[in-house]
C-alpha cells in the first residue's frame, strides 16, 4: 500500500479574499485594532447570528469573560456550566470570582441535562452557560424557561456551533448573550480570536468599554472603568471577513463530511455509536464524534493509539470539568459525562476531506474492530 500522508484531525481553509483583505491591512499599516475589517466583521457576524450587535475580541474565552462581566457575575456568585466542556467554559467564570457549579450530560447530545438544572441553583446562582457541544444545539427552550423561572442569564458558549440550528433558529441567537471562538480548528477561523453577539445596546455599548482598557469612546485616555486587553486586531477581522463571506461553503463541507460517516460507519454499529441529531437540531459538525461500545476489547486511548499508526489523527472528547485537579468533585454525581468521555474521540472534520479519505478512515476503523473480534 502507498504509503499516505496522515489525515488530519482539522485544517483551516482559505478560499476566499483572506490574502486581498491581508494586504490591505499590511500596505495600509492598520495592523493593529484599529481598521475597516473590524467593522465589516462585526456587521457580518451579526448579519449571520441574527443579532444586532457582535464584538470582537482576542479569543473565543475573553469572549466568555467578557459576557460574564457585562452581567456583572462576580466574587461569590454561581453559574451553572455543564462538567463536559472545554475548560475555558468553567475558568472563564473563575476569573471573575465566581464558582463553576456543573451539571451531567444528556445520554443522547452529550450538551448539559436541563432536567438536573433546578437541582444546582441557589440563592448565589446568577447564570447558566450551556455549550453547543462539538456543534449540536442545547435545548434551549427548556433551558430558557429554567432561567425565566429564577431570574438568571442564558449564556451561550457557541465556540463549537457556528451555524448549527435549534427548531430553525439560530446558535448565537437563542440565549441572553452568546460567545464564539475562531481558533484555528473552528468551522470559520481568524487564527486567535472571539466575539460576543448581543441584542441588548447597553450590554453592547459596556462589551465595548470593557474590552479597549475601559476607555471612554467620548474622552481619549479617559478610564472611567477597569477594562482588559481584549481588542482583536484589523488583521484578524480581516481573516474574519473573508471566512464568513463563504460561511454557507464552510458549513456545506462539514455537512457533506458527516453524511458521508454516516454512510460508511453505520455499518458498524456493533462496534461504534455515530452522533445523535435530535429532529428539532441541524448540527454544525464542528467534529464528527464517535463511542466506542462495550464490544470493543480495546481502551479508547489505544483505539485512537492504533488509528493514529494508520495514519488518522484523532483527538479524545474533552475530560470533564469536574475530573481535573483544578475542578475535582465526586465522580459518582456525573455518570454520563463519565461514559461518554471514557469512550468517545473525534475523527478528522473539515472541509478539505474527500470520500476517499472517509472511506479510508472507517476502513482503518473496521479493521481495528475486526481483529478485536477474532
């Protein structure tokens, strides 16, 4: 056999005006946080979400800090975060003093139980951050009604679900106020780089104080307020500007790689679980996630191990929150998050895959189980 180049597990795409809109930046010397792209992207992005307001930021977590600032969650409040989630959900409400309080997992999504909510609010919690995990929607009507009913804020961690849908609305548009990342392995990326979208124009106008140092826009080096270093750059927004001209070309991509798992892996069910789409979600497909199941005599760290050494990346479903040094609680209190993290990865998801390469990844993936079987 030909020997392949290893299949990534993501990959950012340019196809569009990102060099055009870069060498403007550069021949014009507004590198910085100053220029034309930051506006253009910010009219853009909240074109796509719905909202009348996005602003940018330096990182998908700023974001997440800075939502929570605008609330104004600090030194002894709570906010309800789901246990399975990337860190930067849970540190993001540190920074501000406050504490993570974590809830356990649908079996289905894998997003944060709305049923175990009510059980975690106190006289302290102030929020709810839910997280769009790997791309499928929260179910946010039951989510909504819990906040309504105790008068706390809706915060969408929406890092992973550009363009993904929740009964035809859109993630970014369904909760109080929504963050976003554009990391380098997002469906549309600006290498480093985040942004909040928000209808409210008060929490906007305070979004914006708070990320340029707290200056006031009316009084040059005037700082009426303690902000933080959280401008992106005009280069940045300019990658930014070009990407999310060609979202529906991004979000097509991710489509047509996870119809294409879908295909070739349903096969071997015995073996694996393919992601849930539960009938009121379109999901984005940040990453294509599969379980192993019981039938599988192999670890999930040495499925990947053997994967990798057949030349398929991969990447295991993020620990949750409340394992880790930094967060540990009780293990006994989250057993779904437990399971699915124990056997879940993801595979490569992005857009410059061809079948052949799907169809190569679940051939690597049934010979693996094959020989487990015999």
């Amino acid at each position: 056999m030909n020997k392949r180049t290893k299949i990534q597990v993501a990959s950012p795409i340019f196809i569009g005006n990102e060099n055009k809109y870069l060498t403007e930046c550069i021949e014009s010397g507004w590198i910085s946080s100053n220029g034309r792209f930051i506006k253009a992207f910010e009219e853009q992005f909240a074109e796509f979400c719905g909202t009348k307001h996005a602003i940018t930021c330096s990182n998908g977590t700023a974001a997440l800090h800075l939502a929570l600032l605008v609330y104004g969650i600090g030194i002894g409040d709570e906010v309800i975060v789901p246990t399975l989630t990337y860190v930067a959900s849970a540190n993001a409400v540190t920074y501000c003093g406050a504490h993570p309080v974590f809830v356990d997992s649908e079996a289905n999504t894998w997003n944060i139980n709305p049923e175990l909510i009510e059980a975690k609010i106190t006289d302290k919690t102030k929020g709810i951050i839910v997280v769009h995990l790997y791309g499928h929607p929260v179910d946010m009507d039951a989510v909504n009604t819990i906040a309504r009913k105790h008068n706390l804020v809706v915060i969408e961690d929406a890092a992973e679900a550009h363009g993904a849908l929740y009964k035809g609305k859109i993630a970014g548009s369904l909760g109080d106020i929504a963050t976003f990342s554009f990391y380098g392995n997002k469906i549309i990326t600006t290498g480093e780089g985040g942004i909040v979208v928000t209808n409210d124009d008060e929490v906007a106008a305070k979004l914006r104080l708070l990320k340029g140092q707290g200056m006031s826009p009316t009084q040059r080096y005037w700082f009426p307020i303690v902000g933080y270093n959280y401008r992106m750059t005009n280069m940045q927004a300019a990658i930014g500007l070009a990407q999310i001209e060609n979202i529906d070309w991004h979000l097509s991509k991710r489509k047509e790689v996870s119809r294409l798992y879908y295909q070739y892996l349903a096969p071997l069910s015995n073996y694996i679980e393919l992601p849930v789409q539960e009938d009121w979600a379109s999901h984005s497909f940040w990453m294509y996630t599969i379980l192993l199941k019981s039938t599988v005599k192999m670890t999930r760290d040495e499925f990947m191990d053997a994967l990798d050494n057949q030349g398929v990346e991969t990447r295991p479903i993020f620990y949750p929150m409340h394992i880790l040094p930094i967060y540990q609680e009780d293990t006994n209190s989250y057993p779904v998050a437990n399971d699915v993290a124990a056997r879940g990865f993801n595979l490569p998801t992005h857009g410059l895959l061809k079948e052949e390469d799907i169809a190569f990844i679940a051939k690597q993936i049934e010979n693996i189980c094959f020989k487990l079987s015999i």
